[in-house]
C-alpha cells in the first residue's frame, strides 16, 4: 500500500468563538507536540482524516491569515475516533445531531515534526501554477520539471478551500524543497494581469492608415445612428479595478472576508455547518 501525504488547516491568528480562543499557530503547535485535530465539521474532510494511517505524513497550514502557507511538518500518531466536542454544548463547534451514541464527527490526533526552514507561501505555490511551460525562474529551478507539474496539480490551488486535503507524494517532496532551499525570497509574486490585445477591424484594407476617423458633427449626427467613442485606456483601467479577488487562502497583501470563504457542507443533506480551519479551544 503506498503511503499517503496530507494538508491540514488551521488559524494562526487570534479569534474568539462563544468566549473561547479558536486560534491554533506553529507556535501552539510545537509546544503541544500532538494534539487532537477537532472541530472538523464538514463530511468530505472528515471523511479523508478517517483515511488516515499512524505514520502518514502532514503539512501544517496557516490559514485565515494576512500571509498564508505551509509552516512546518507533522505526522498522523493516532487514527480517526469520534470528536466528543461536537456534543459539548460549551464547544464553539457543537452539533446538537451528534451525540456519543451516534457520533457524527472524527477527529485524528496529529504530532508536530519540525517546522519548514523556509515559510512557504500560498503566493508562491499560485505563481508556480500560474508558470507557462519550460518557464521555470532560476531561483526555483531546483524544483524542476515534475516539481513544478506536482504544484500545479495540488488541491490548494485547483481547489483550495477545503480544510482537510490530500497531497501527492511529488508535491510532498516539491514542498520539502522549498522549505529546505528557499530562494524566491526576492522574486515577485504577485500574479500578472493578462494583457488586452485589440484586433484591427476586419473590414479594413490591408496596409490601409490606422488614424482613427474624425468626430462626426452635429450636423452629420442628425439623422442618422450615433458613433459612440470608447477611450480602451479608460475601460481597461475601469474592468482591472473592478477585479475582485475571491479565493480560498487569500494572497498576502489582500484582505480576507472570512464569511466569503467558508464553504457549506452539504454532503448528506446537512447544512447546518461550513467548513472552516482546524481551530483549537483546548486547555494548552
């Protein structure tokens, strides 16, 4: 049986659920070494933790954050068993359809490993899925050609807002990489805007002088159907600036509506929850 690799969520940053603290960073993490990974509440990501083997191999992530990406490396110590949280009614996460004779809900426990020597970015891994073939920069060349294609296949960019993912052994080994050499540091990141080309128009003769035609007058206009005059510089700038960006993990230097990125669980008809990070509320 091959060896399965995974991508687990969580919120690094302060927040407060019913009067408990949800946040659970790098920092909380190694000094927990293991902890229970509860408060999942959607059915596909709980369904992939029941997948999960002693042993198996996680990336931790650091979500709903103004810099999100992979911060360290952990391992799956103990298989799926049902998340008691979801029928303690003090729980931020409490399912009153759950209960410990029915549990709806599993949780694994997960034990940190190291951390990446090198953070690596949610903006790093779009712009390396964003890459044109044979087009790899320098500074990240030791990823090479099967590095590159592991990243652009990974759940986080195709898919991104599942809080519970699956990860190739490729990507595994391509994120390890990066952690371990780094070097893009200094690159830009931001994604490139496509560029607008205007065709010229197809009734014009080949060769033919491309000044545009004058303004008709008042006179001339009178009658007849109007000439309406776009300013493309204006309308480009206009569309660009009505861009919006609506993305899972959100590129660092963007703002992040976490209501807009939840997702519904509805698998088996239940929508009462949406996905969120793994968050934390036990006693540290």
């Amino acid at each position: 049986m091959s060896v399965k690799f995974w991508l687990l969520k969580a919120e690094p940053d302060s927040r407060i659920v019913k009067g408990k603290e949800v946040k659970f960073s790098v920092d909380d993490f190694e000094k927990v070494v293991t902890s229970p990974w509860e408060g999942v509440r959607n059915y596909e990501a709980r369904n992939l933790m029941k997948e999960m083997k002693v042993g198996e191999k996680a990336l931790f992530y650091h979500s709903n954050c103004k810099t999100p990406g992979i911060a360290a490396f952990a391992e799956v110590s103990k298989e799926a068993y049902p998340d008691y949280t979801a029928w303690d009614s003090s729980h931020p996460y409490y399912d009153a359809k759950s209960d410990s004779d029915n549990p709806k809900w599993y949780m694994v426990d997960l034990t940190f490993s190291s951390r990446a020597k090198k953070f690596v970015p949610l903006a790093l891994l779009k712009f390396i899925a964003d890459l044109p073939s044979n087009s790899t920069p320098e500074e990240i060349d030791y990823l090479g050609e099967g590095g590159v294609k592991a990243i652009k296949g990974m759940d986080l960019v195709t898919r991104g807002r599942l809080s519970v993912q699956r990860v190739g052994e490729g990507a595994w080994n391509a994120i390890g990489l990066l952690a371990e050499k780094g070097g893009w540091e200094e690159m830009d990141l931001r994604p490139k805007k496509p560029v607008r080309r205007v065709s010229s128009s197809a009734g014009k003769a080949k060769g033919s002088s491309r000044t545009p035609k004058a303004k008709p007058s008042a006179t001339e206009k009178k009658g007849k159907t109007q000439t309406k005059y776009v300013d493309r510089d204006k309308n480009e700038d206009d569309e660009e600036a009505e861009e919006t960006e609506d993305e899972e993990d959100e590129e660092p230097a963007r703002k992040y509506t976490t209501s807009k990125r939840k997702r519904k669980a509805t698998d088996e008809g239940d929508e009462d929850f949406i996905e969120t990070p793994r968050r934390s509320t036990r006693k540290r």
